[in-house]
C-alpha cells in the first residue's frame, strides 16, 4: 500500500467471491467455483502464500468468528464451523454443523447472516411469505435530478 500501486489479490479464470479479512488481517477467505461448485478457500494475505480448502462438500458466505480462531460459512440451510489452530501458519480442522435451518436468505455474491460479538448468536434474514398486493397508485416525481442537487448540494 505505500507505493499505492493497485494489484489483484485472486485473477483466475473462476468466480472468486465472498472475501473477507481475518480479524488480524493476515489471512482472507472467500468462496471459489474452481473446483466445480463453490467452496470456501484461506490464502494469506497479501501473499505469497498457500491455499487451504476450509468446507468439503460446498460452501458459501464464509464469516471469521470476531476471535479468528473460528470459520463459520453456510452450506444450503447447515450453517457450519471450523476451529483454527493458533500460530504462525494456517491449519483448520474438519467442518461440523453448527445448526441446520430452512428458510433463511441465501444472497450470493454477498453474506446475508452476522455473528454476534461473544460468538453465541446468529443474526439471518428470514424468507417470509408475501402475498401480492395489488399497485394502487403511482408516483411521478419530475425533475429529481436538480431536487437533488438542492437537497445534497456538493459544496462548489
């Protein structure tokens, strides 16, 4: 960053999505389809470094637990964990489901769900069922362009 030249962390022919830090800023995960489907990936950051394969049957939205000694991410309706191992290096155990729920949003390319700080609750957004309401009026605003340059004005 002190020479503030811009370089890709990730330019692979596959979809990379979902990065996130690790609370100490040495590490990212982030969910690739290199392998055929998405799964959940730790490279160091900023590199050079080794790639660790964190799910093992799919994986999306990754989420580092606040004291970064835990990857949680989801899997269809499972959301699951894995404890880390403190060091110099990166090493994961095996997944296990932390809790397994149908019917909340799953927004790729982007995380829908949040851990509380103390690592005990989950925070989803939950589909719920609409029925249609029918349009029943329409508003035209004219001229909105210049209502917002009175509302927001940029300061020249």
């Amino acid at each position: 960053m002190r020479d503030r030249k811009v370089s890709p962390f990730l330019n692979s022919e596959f979809d990379e999505m979902s990065p996130e830090f690790s609370p100490d800023g040495r590490w990212m995960v982030y969910v690739s389809n290199e392998s055929g489907r998405n799964e959940v990936y730790v490279r160091q950051f900023p590199g050079p470094g080794g790639r660790w394969q964190i799910s093992s049957e799919g994986g999306t939205e990754p989420l580092w637990s606040r004291s970064g000694r835990q990857l949680f991410f989801r899997r269809g309706n499972q959301v699951l964990v894995v404890d880390l191992k403190a060091g110099t290096g990166f090493s994961g155990g095996r997944p296990r489901l932390v809790f397994e729920q149908p019917g909340f949003w799953d927004s790729l390319p982007i995380r829908c769900w949040d851990i509380s700080p103390d690592g005990m609750r989950f925070v989803m957004v939950k589909l719920g069922e609409r029925k249609p309401q029918p349009v029943t009026k329409m508003i035209l605003v004219q001229n909105w362009l210049e209502e917002l340059k009175r509302l927001c004005p940029t300061g020249k």
